[in-house]
C-alpha cells in the first residue's frame, strides 16, 4: 500500500472528488456587520437547491457577499426528494427483487425500512458536504422563510437583507390531484417519510415519476395498479421506450389501465376507494394492460380499492409566499415565474432560475443556469462565456423541451 492510498480520507476530499467542478478558493469576506445594523448582501439567494447552490458559491468564489436563504434542508429536490433518494431505493429495489427469490423459501427479503434508514443516512452526509463547500466558498447561509419586501430587500424573519441582486430558485412541488377527495392521495415526496410500506397501491399518471415509484415499489413486494390518463406511459419519450418499460412494469405483476380519468377518491374500512372513467375508444390493452371498453365508444366507471393512493400527475413551480406578485412580477401560462433570456424577471435586480421557470426541469439544467448567472452579474468576463443552452429561450425552440 502506498502512503497516498493509506492517508485518511476526509469528508472535503470525498466531497470534491464526487464533484465534477473545480475545486473553490476560500474568499475572504468583509468584516463582522455591527449589532443593530441591517444585512447587506450583493447577491441574495432564496432556495437552497441544485440551482441556487451553484450560483451562491460562484458568486462568492468571484468576489461577491452572498446570503443563502433556505427554510427546508438544502440540496432540495435532487438530494432530498429526488434523484439521490430514488436512486438508492431503485438500487435497493433491485436488491429486494433478487432476495425474494432467492430466500423465498425462508421469507427473507430486503426490508424497506432498513432502505429508507441508508437513504436518510446518505442524504444526511450530503447536507454536511453541502453546508461544508458553501462555508468554504464564504456564502452564509441562513434558514427561514423568506420574503421580497422591495426590489432590493428580502425579509427572513424579524430581519431585513438590503441587497444588490436577488435570486429565486425555490423549484417545483408535487401537483395536487384536483377532485373531490384528492387529498387522500399521497405525493411523490411523502414517500421518502415512509417507515412501511401499503400491500395495495394506486398510482395515479403516467410519467416518468409515476413509472419510477410504481417500478420500485413493485419490487418491495407491493401490487401496484397504475392509472394512466393517455394511452401510452411517457407521452413525451420515445414509443420504444414506453412499451418497453409497459412490458418490464406488466412482468413485476403491474396492472396498467390506460385512456383513464380519475374522478374521486374515497376512503372507507381502512381502504382507499379510486373511482374513474375508463375511455371506451380503444385503449392500448397489450403486454397484459387494462384497456377500454373494448372499443365500443362508451365509458365506463369504474372503481380500484388499494391501501394507498400516490398522485403523480406533475409539478408546478413554488414561488407562492415569496411577495413576488405585489412587485408585479409575472406568471407564464404554466405557473413559472416570467423571465426574459437573461433570466431576468420584470423587476431588473430579481432573477429566477430552475424549476421556478419555464424550460428544462433538471438538475443539470439548474446548476448551468445558477453559474451562468453568476458569472454575468460578478465576472469580470461574463459576456465572454454566456453559453446558450442554458437560456429559456433556446428550450422553447428545441423538441427536448417537450421532457420538462
């Protein structure tokens, strides 16, 4: 063994190398702000997420006095509700369905509850590699609610934040089911709080959160029925891609009811009642799907009674509470907050980036925006490395838009 593969690792160099970036250079700050006076801040960033991290520690690395406002844990949706989270228990999902099958004669499987511990134990150390890289870089982050009082004012708490420049980057929550009852339904976020699991589940969508739960779920060992309101999975993705996932999810005993339009949901004996119409102009009934009426022209209603409901029907940009709309900010059609293709809202000092605006809702797709942000407001070259891709703009002109 070498001295170089016998020297300790630490919790920053582990953190590093699971980074793509370069690493940061500790930016000395200003000096301690007096007692009674108000914060002032260059650049002020309310969300603490994928995007909003990346621009927080750009800003600081050139230069700026940057606040991190965040109420909720940081990393938001990637690391704690998202991709981090159902990665593992996919993994773990996987792990189960070999088990099973294995040990089925002794009862042996994976346990869900033993998963969701490694996954919070996980998510707990990216929190402190998180927090870790951000001090590093000088951002003081903060935790509360905030709110934009002024074009150049932010209200966290009791306190006011005077400051130059002002990003949201809050992104998206789950879409609520909206009929009588929808509020017995579960969210794609809920799931991660779980300490058990349901035998029965009802899946309510088709896309591509919808496919992941219902895939991993199905694998823990519960029956899962999905209610797709098209007559494919994944609408917006390849044709291939979405027989070929019908065909895996029908294979782990997935029941699929496709051209299907959920209109209550009732809770009775323990049970959770799903009533729907069923389209009767032919429905895809292959790989083992429930179809229409067979074509017949007619509908029907029709009734799944499940332990649990999960509605994955989409997400809509969060910004409500923040103020916004008394500054005169505007909302697209589709909920997101408007900018311009400098990510610019109305008001020249607010920018949004993310899933809080139209375009891309990816991970990647916010930390390019966060950096190209700041690299515009505080760099010295910033014309020169605009990059294109990561501007509302260009998503709108392009057929991958559809995947947002």
């Amino acid at each position: 063994m070498t001295k170089r593969q016998a020297r300790p690792t630490t919790e920053r160099q582990s953190a590093r190398r699971a980074s793509t970036e370069t690493a940061v250079e500790h930016v000395p700050r200003r000096g301690k702000r007096k007692p009674g006076a108000q914060r002032e801040a260059d650049f002020v960033v309310i969300g603490a997420g994928s995007g909003g991290v990346a621009a927080a520690r750009r800003a600081a690395t050139l230069g700026a006095r940057v606040v991190l406002v965040e109420r909720d844990a940081i990393g938001g949706t990637c690391i704690n509700r998202g991709c981090v989270p159902k990665k593992m228990l996919s993994y773990g999902a996987s792990l189960a369905a070999i088990l099973s099958g294995c040990l089925s004669h002794t009862g042996g499987k994976e346990d869900w509850s033993d998963a969701i511990v490694r996954v919070n134990a996980e998510m707990a150390r990216l929190h402190v590699a998180y927090t870790h890289r951000l001090q590093e870089a000088g951002v003081e982050l903060l935790r509360g609610d905030a709110t934009v009082i002024a074009a150049d004012q932010v209200q966290v708490g009791a306190e006011t934040i005077r400051a130059k420049r002002i990003l949201i980057a809050t992104g998206a929550r789950p879409r609520a089911l909206p009929v009588p009852g929808g509020e017995l339904a579960c969210t794609s976020d809920d799931i991660f709080t779980w300490q058990s699991l349901p035998a029965s589940l009802v899946v309510i969508g088709g896309g591509y959160v919808a496919v992941e739960q219902a895939s991993i779920l199905s694998r823990y060992g519960v029956k899962v029925e999905m209610l797709v309101r098209g007559e494919r999975l994944l609408p917006r993705f390849d044709h291939e891609v979405a027989d070929a996932l019908a065909e895996a999810l029908t294979a782990k005993g997935v029941r699929l009811h496709f051209n299907t339009g959920v209109t209550l949901l009732n809770q009775a004996n323990g049970a959770i009642d799903v009533c729907y119409r069923q389209h009767g102009h032919g429905a895809n009934s292959a790989n083992g799907a429930v179809g229409g009426n067979h074509g017949n022209g007619k509908d029907r209603i029709q009734t799944v009674r499940a332990q649990a409901a999960l509605a994955a029907i989409g997400r809509d940009p969060h910004w409500d509470g923040l103020g916004l709309e008394a500054l005169g900010i505007a909302r697209t059609q589709k909920g997101g907050i408007q900018v311009d293709r400098s990510l610019r809202t109305k008001v020249r000092s607010i920018h949004a980036i993310g899933d809080v605006i139209d375009g891309l809702h990816l991970t990647p797709v916010a930390g390019a925006q966060g950096r190209w942000l700041a690299d515009r407001l505080f760099g010295a070259a910033a014309t020169a490395r605009i990059s294109t891709w990561c501007q509302p703009r260009y998503f709108a002109s392009r057929p991958s838009a559809a995947w947002a």
